[in-house]
C-alpha cells in the first residue's frame, strides 16, 4: 500500500489534535508490530493497528480516518497490553474514530459497513432502550442499501420466536435520550476542543 506524503496530504494538526484527545504520545510507538501481532481482527481489515499509528504520525489524516481497521477495532486491548514503549493504541484509534465521526467523513468499502452496523445498532437502543433485532436489522438493511440481507431467514426467526414483530420499549425512554444527547455533545466539545490546539504546540 502506496501512501501519498507530500505537504498537500498531511495535516500537521491532525497530529496535535489525536494526541490531546487519547492523551498519547504518538511519536513513542517506533512500528516494531506487536501490536499488530496479537490483534484479533487483523485478518480481516486492510490495514494493522500499527499502520494507523504511522499514518497519524505521518499527519496523513484523511488515510486515518477511512480505514477499515480504525471502525472494526474490538477495543480488546491486546495491543496496547504488548506495547513495549506503553502507547495505548486502542485511545488513539478510539480518537481517530471520534474525529471521523465529529466529521462525517465519508467511508467505502469495510469501513463503511461497520459504521453503518454501528449506528444501526445505536440507534436501535436510544430508540427502543434496548437492542431490537427488528430495529437493528431494518435500520441496517436500509442504511447500507442491503435491503434483502437476511430477508431469507426472517421467517425462520419469526415461527421460532427469535424475533417479534413489533420492538419493545423501555419506560423512561426520554431519560436514555437525554444521556445520548449529552454524550454526543460531550465528544463533540471533545474533539473541537483537540482541534483548537495549534501545530506547533506538538511535541
């Protein structure tokens, strides 16, 4: 994989802004790959945990933001458990998502689709105050363009009661709504906040 570094790819305040936010150094991680060799999704993402760590450091913030790895992380942090140097990789992968997210980047591909499995599955609790398989499968369906994904074995769900038609909701739903609204405008502040540090205030 073929990473374009020349000045109009990288963003030297993309730099400051995820090391305020995770609170890492990134500069510490020297890519010896332990990280990558115990993580548990590797196999199946682009790009490994250490290769977003250079991409940060690289101020390559649009490359950071899209991948694949950076939305499929478990947060098991078997990562940041082997780091020698004590980088805690999964707060900066964890930074990295909030910035895409306060952003809206547009993702393609893997990426994509977790987030949009993500937010199907969020919004399935703020909505309902817990996980409606109906919820959760319909919002998916429909925000990924997939319409007739697993179209083939609702019935199958639907005879053994695995699902019902109708969700079920919790009382006191606006308060969980309130909790969301709150969340949201916390990481927003957060990641502005991050963003405000100047480029030369890195380390």
């Amino acid at each position: 994989m073929k990473w374009d570094l020349s000045d109009k790819s990288r963003v030297d305040s993309f730099i400051a802004q995820v090391e305020r936010l995770s609170g890492q150094n990134v500069s510490d991680c020297y890519q010896c790959g332990k990280c990558s060799g115990g993580c548990p999704v590797v196999a199946d993402t682009t790009l490994a945990p250490n290769r977003v760590i250079r991409q940060v450091q690289l101020g390559l913030k649009h490359e950071a933001l899209t991948n694949d790895l950076v939305w499929s992380c478990a947060g098991c942090y078997t990562c940041s458990s082997r780091c020698p140097e004590g980088v805690d990789t999964v707060r900066i992968i964890d930074a990295v998502r909030a910035i895409a997210l306060h952003e809206e980047v547009r993702l393609n591909g893997g990426a994509a689709a977790v987030r949009t499995f993500y937010r199907a599955f969020l919004d399935s609790v703020r909505d309902f105050g817990r996980l409606s398989e109906v919820g959760l499968m319909g919002g998916y369906n429909i925000n990924s363009g997939r319409f007739w994904t697993n179209m083939a074995k609702a019935p199958w769900f639907l005879l053994k009661g695995k699902i019902g038609v109708t969700a079920h909701r919790v009382s006191n739903l606006d308060r969980l709504r309130r909790v969301y609204e709150r969340i949201h405008e916390l990481d927003g502040k957060a990641v502005a906040d991050a963003g405000a540090q100047r480029p030369e205030e890195h380390h």
